[in-house]
C-alpha cells in the first residue's frame, strides 16, 4: 500500500508546524518520556516521526487508548489504511468504553479502504448508534444500498495512467491552454530542514505540460516567481488564461508565517500573468493566520470562485465555500455550501464544470473508502440536488481527489494513491464513455376521485412539492381523472392534489429506487349542503343500491355504495338517516311490503356492522307502493326496468 504523501493539502486542521522541545520530567519512566515525545510530535502534525516512537513504545509493552488513538489517527492521515485499521481495532477491543463516535467513524473508512464492507457496515452502525443529528449518519441511514447504488454509476469511464507522472508525489491538475497545471514534489530535492515531518516528504511545487503538442511534451515549472521553499498546489486559470488561482502556504516576503499554535496554514493566492509573467502575486481578502483556505475553482462565467476551508462555519474538518467575484476585482462574502454538500468530515477539491456540475471529493459522503469523488448539479445557485458518486473506476477503495472534467471534450483527469500507481500519489486521464446520471426520475401515475361518491374529478390540479414546501412541478387530470408526472427520486417529494370545492390531498415519497408508482387520490368535499328530506344517495353521486330478485342481503357490488354512505356519516357525527327499501311489483303486495322491510333492516344493520351507532338509523319497507318505473302489477317489462325498483334510498332526517 502506498501513502499520500500530501495530507497538508487534505486534512484542513493538520499544517505544518515546527517542534518545540518540551523540559522532560527527571521523574518519568523512558516508558512515559517516550510518550511525551510522541506526543509533542503528534501535535505538532509530525506524523511519520510520531508513528516511529509510538510503535517503539508498543513495542515495549506499554500501551494506552490515548496511544492508539493517536498512533491510529497518525497512520489514518498518512492514507496507511491497513495499519491504522488494525491499530482502529486494538483500540475498540481493548478501550470500548473510552471512544467517541469519530473513532467507528474512521475504523469503518479504513476497513472500506481495504474492502471489508461488512465490518465496516458494523463499525459504520455503531457510529450512528453514538451520534444524533449527524450528516454522515442520517445520510448512511438513508442510504443503506449505496454500494448498489455506487455499481450502477460504475464503468462510465476509461482510464489511463498521466505519462508524465513521476515516483513522486503528482496531483492537482488544472486544464491551462492545451495541457494541464499540476503539483508535484519530484525535483524539490532541498535540504531536510525544507521537508514536511507529516510524512518525511519534499514539498509541492506546479509544474506544467502541454499534452496536446508532441514538440512541447516537457514538464516544466510554472512560472518563475510562483513556487517557493513551501507548498504550492491546486490551482485554476481564467479562460483567456491570464489570471491564475492558486494554493500556497501562508508566506509573506519570503517568509512563512505560523498562527497562535505555531501552524503555517494555506492561503488562495491570486497572480496576473503580464508580458509572459505571471506578476502581481496577492493573497485573497479572506485568508487568514488562523485558519486555511485552499484548493479554488471557478464558476463558468468566473463570476465565483469555489474554495475548501475550516474557517468559522465549518461543518467537519474542512468544507466547500463559494464568494462572489465582483465586476472590479473585489470578492464578497465568502458562504458555506451548506449541509447537503458538506459533512463532519472532509469535502474538499471543488470543480465546476460548464454546465454547472460540481465535483468534490470527500470521506463523510458514502463512498468506497478514503476519498472519494462525488458531483452534484448546481441548480438556480442552489446546491440542494443529490450528491452522486461516480463510482468504479475513478473511485477506489483508497484516495481518490482533484477531479477535473471538460464537459465538451468529456475527457478530463483526477489523482489518487491507489496501490497500482507510478508514485505514491498519480494523475489519470479519463474519457467518459457513458454519461453520469446525475437525476433520478421516477413516473407518478393516478387518478383523483370523490371520495364518497368515487365519481372521477376530470380537471383537478396535481403538484409536487418540495421540502422547502416550494412547487416543483404541476399537471391536471384528464377526461378519465387520471394524471402522470415524473420527479426527482433523490429526494423526498410531497405530492399534493387539489380542486375547487375540495379539501386537498397529499402522499409525501421519500427517496426511492426510481420504480413506477401509482398514487389514487379520494378528495373529500369542503362542503356538503343537504336538508331535512334529501337523499344522501343523489347528493353522494351514488349508484343505486340494488338487491337480487327474492333476496334481501346486501350484494358485493353494493357494499362500496354503502360503504361511501358510512363514510358521509363519519365524516359528519350528527347526520341522522332513514333507509328506504323498496321492491319491483312482480309477487303479492304482502310478500313484497315484508322483503323491503328486510331490505331496509339488513342494510341498516350492515352499517351498524361497520359502525355507526344505531341511533342514527332507521329504516322501513315501502314495497312495491313507490315504483320508479310504469312497472306495475300486470304491466310486462324487462329484467332490467324491474331491478330499477329493487333499490334503497337514505333520506336525511337530521
């Protein structure tokens, strides 16, 4: 396995920072000045001298969870995965009761990292036991599938090694005129005094290729006045070429400068290139001594600039800002991306395409292990869409950062410190093969009726609504009272339907597998006048409620008729009804006066089966005395004009 050699860059709490020597105390065992020393390391961001001594010490036989935890976190920034699982482990077996919910966190990165995705789950479900109102965690929850979800948007691109990477550390590409900007710590080579103790590396510096032209096909350094004895990296150029955006650390003269705890943090520098010279270098209005801005991006009007940073409003170690570039060259007020697209962990290396797709990498997101890239489209400024992983073969189970992506040409690059590179961290060129979905649609079909009387509403409104309770989308019914729209399954919808003279309706879909849904809606009236003697039936739209020749019981393909009366009853507890039972003329004027008062009883009682109190019921039989019809004694008709007469009517008393 290899490791990153630039964390710095990455990790927004840890910068470069000189030891200071701490007075041993005479009285502590070598067990514990040993400690002390690691320690000191360990704070000062030394991380490859800390590893040393804290393995010394196990070595001895001393151990402690403050030990493993620092051990585990020294070789978790140095992207050692597999170390920093096993020391992850130790720590949970040996100091269960003594770790915070950060500690599950990276233990389920490293094993993602080295392909244990069922233990990582586990370490992953203990993580989200511990925490409450944590992005990582409401999202794994609402994601459980991801790894299914990562597979579908897996092989839409090939990819090939960078053939001017080095056995160094190369990263960081920027698109600059016909090839490409990147960073590189190759041919720094100064004194040891100028190597970072984070990983016993060289520092970065930019380099440039034109990749495009086999007679300039030489890496070179960019630009005289731009690199220095510290880190230079990830930059952006304007497309005239003429304005350059890059990352430094924080350096005024010639010389570094530490914040309160002695850290030398980073700062997004602006340069100008005049007469073939990139001039003019200034630090940008929002930097700061105390914490770091890096890593800028451009929007494609170049009216933004996009950042990471762990300035005041971060959500996790580092997070994805934005300021406003104004017409003469001043910078608004920088604003954090929000929690859609930022987490308690990392997201970092922004890029923005033509069409406004945002590219970051980060570990909070549900990824493959260590970074990975995610994109997003950018909709309206807003940047509440989903966060898509790209999947296989850009993301691995190790780091995978500073996308970038030609929207036209739809070829572009990326880094990563997975173990079949040149270096310990490579460039690779992508061509994208199949497009990146970045919507989820899903079909809504259905249809919107009167609840009680199930009579089709042709003409009524149905809407999606977000949850910032903002109309996405609209249709109405047809003819048939049915309606279609597709929407974004990604998210969680409320669709809502409504009419004139109708109390609206509405289902909410959470994020879903894009599968077809159907969604019938049964809108109750907002109002139903009715006085003493009408009947409910025609009020209801209700089909007559029939009844079989001879028979009383109600039939099948009445009950639903019923049932909407039932529903009119409990929908107003004061209604009070009369059932009027009637028969056809064919039998004795006795017989068919005693059937509908069965009838008339057997449907009072089916309602009192379903509910209703029967002091809200009566009901008589009226025989053959009402016909509906000329139908009478002696008159021939057919089947169908006598069963007109075998019906029931709910008049209202009260």
């Amino acid at each position: 396995m290899t490791k990153r050699t630039l964390p710095l860059l990455i990790i927004f709490i840890l910068f470069l920072k000189f030891a200071v020597n701490a007075q041993e105390d005479k009285g502590a065992s070598k067990e514990e000045r040993l400690v002390t020393k690691a320690n000191e390391q360990y704070q000062n961001y030394s991380f490859s001298p800390a590893i040393d001594i804290y393995k010394r010490i196990l070595d001895k036989g001393y151990t402690s969870a403050d030990l493993l935890k620092k051990l585990g976190n020294s070789y978790y920034f140095n992207a050692d995965y597999n170390d920093a699982a096993k020391t992850y482990k130790r720590l949970v077996v040996e100091y269960p009761s003594e770790i915070t919910p950060e500690y599950y966190f990276r233990y389920s990165q490293t094993l993602k990292s080295l392909g244990d995705y069922d233990d990582a789950n586990t370490a992953m479900s203990k993580f989200i036991e511990m925490t409450s109102g944590d992005v990582r965690a409401e999202t794994y929850k609402s994601e459980k599938d991801y790894l299914s979800d990562i597979k579908k948007n897996s092989g839409r691109y090939e990819l090939t090694p960078f053939k001017y990477n080095s056995s160094y550390s190369d990263f960081a590409p920027s698109f600059y005129k016909q090839g490409v900007i990147f960073s590189s710590d190759r041919d720094t080579g100064n004194l040891a005094r100028y190597r970072h103790t984070w990983n016993s590396k060289d520092f970065l510096d930019l380099y440039k290729v034109n990749v495009d032209s086999v007679s300039m096909n030489t890496v070179t350094k960019f630009g005289d006045k731009l690199n220095t004895r510290l880190h230079e990296s990830t930059s952006i150029t304007t497309a005239d070429g003429n304005t350059l955006y890059f990352t430094r650390n924080n350096i005024v003269e010639g010389k570094y400068v530490k914040d309160e705890e002695g850290v030398i943090r980073l700062k997004i520098f602006k340069a100008t290139l005049n007469g073939g010279i990139w001039a003019d270098i200034q630090e940008l209005p929002f930097n700061s001594d105390s914490y770091s801005v890096a890593h800028p991006a451009l929007s494609k009007d170049e009216k933004t600039l996009y950042f990471a940073s762990d300035m005041k409003g971060t959500l996790g170690e580092s997070d994805i800002f934005k300021v406003s570039i104004n017409d003469d060259g001043t910078f608004g007020t920088p604003e954090n991306l929000g929690s859609n697209i930022n987490t308690e962990a990392r997201e970092t290396f922004p890029y923005v395409t033509s069409e406004d797709v945002l590219y970051m990498s980060s570990d909070g997101h549900p990824g493959l292990g260590g970074l990975d890239v995610f994109a997003t489209k950018i909709e309206n400024n807003k940047f509440d869409n989903a966060i898509v992983n790209v999947g296989e073969p850009v993301n691995s189970q190790m780091d995978d950062f500073t996308f970038i992506f030609n929207e036209e040409t739809r070829k572009g690059y990326f880094a990563s410190n997975r173990a079949d590179g040149q270096g310990a961290d490579d460039i690779y060129a992508l061509v994208e093969t199949i497009p990146l979905k970045l919507e989820c649609e899903q079909e809504i079909t259905g249809t919107v009726r009167d609840r009680i009387s199930n009579e089709v509403l042709v003409g009524a409104t149905v809407k999606v609504i977000d949850e910032n309770n903002e109309e996405i989308l609209s249709t109405i019914t047809d003819a048939a009272g049915n309606y279609s729209l597709v929407i974004d399954c990604y998210k969680g919808n409320f669709v809502r339907a409504l009419t004139q003279g109708y109390v609206p309706s509405e289902e909410y879909l959470e994020k879903s597998d894009a599968k077809p849904k159907i969604i019938d809606f049964y809108l109750e009236r907002d109002k139903v006048t009715a006085g003493f003697g009408d009947d409910l039936a025609k009020l209801l739209q209700l089909s007559t409620i029939y009844f079989d020749f001879d028979k009383y019981n109600i039939r099948k393909d009445s009950e639903l008729e019923v049932e909407k009366v039932i529903a009119a009853m409990e929908k107003y507890p004061s209604l009070k009804i009369k059932v009027n039972s009637h028969t056809d003329s064919r039998g004795k004027d006795a017989y068919n006066l005693w059937l509908s008062q069965k009838r008339a009883e057997s449907t009072v009682n089916y309602m009192i089966s379903k509910g209703i109190a029967k002091e809200r019921l009566q009901g008589e039989g009226f025989g053959e005395t009402k016909l509906m019809n000329t139908c009478s004694n002696g008159v021939k008709c057919s089947a169908a004009d006598h069963e007109l007469n075998r019906r029931s009517e709910f008049i209202i008393l009260e």
